[in-house]
C-alpha cells in the first residue's frame, strides 16, 4: 500500500456517519446490507447516504452488487487488514518483537494484531 492511497481511505472514513456504515458492515461480514437496511440500522435518512457511500466505493473500503433495484454493500476485509499492515510494517523500527510491553498496553485482542515476527508478516504474503 502507498502512502497515497492510505491517505485516501483515511479520508473516506473522516465522517462518523461513515465511519458507523463501515463498522455495521464489517460486522455484517460477506453477507453486507443492502442501503434501505444500513439506513434502517443506523437511523439515518435512505436519501443522505448515497454521498457517503461514493466515497467509500471511490476508496475501495466498501464493494456494491446490484441485486434486481437493490445496492448490496460490502466491507472490504482484506483492503482494512492491508491498511492495518501497512501502519503497523515498520513498528519499531521494523523489529515488532520488541513492541512486546506496547502490545500489553493495548486493550486489542492478541488475535486482532499483527504477529510478532517480520518473518512471519513475510510468510504470510
């Protein structure tokens, strides 16, 4: 990821009423939501969220599939963990197994952060 596009994404999520559309829909998982029930969830009007939702598609967070006159929305997964990765990429100094003691300070789940070896973040690519 380049620092370009980060920046980009970053600026997608810049409003809280998109920041809320893209965490019920990572919640939502493959399955997504269709607008009329994001609006629902979310209580927001069906008319002020096509605005938000452009600029999360332009990004690349979110993904849309017509379904007969309906928009399913997707969270992009693997573009958020990507963004997670590269924030992460060179925590401390590129040696993550010494950010063991920031690590405990989080309140994060082990399971949600990156590994603790580069050689393992090598592995996985």
């Amino acid at each position: 990821m380049k620092n370009q596009e980060a920046t980009a994404i970053f600026e997608s999520l810049s409003s809280g009423v998109r920041l809320d559309i893209y965490r019920l829909l990572v919640k939502k998982g493959a399955e997504g939501l269709v607008a009329g029930e994001i609006a629902t969830a979310l209580d927001l009007p069906p008319t002020n969220l096509s605005f938000h939702f452009r600029a999360m598609t332009q990004t690349g967070l979110l993904t849309v599939e017509q379904e007969g006159r309906f928009q399913r929305y997707r969270a992009n997964i693997p573009l958020m963990l990507d963004l997670i990765a590269y924030l992460t990429e060179e925590c401390c100094a590129g040696h993550p197994e010494a950010c063991a003691e920031l690590r405990a300070a989080s309140s994060c789940s082990d399971a949600l952060l990156p590994p603790l070896s580069v050689a393992q973040c090598q592995d996985r690519r």
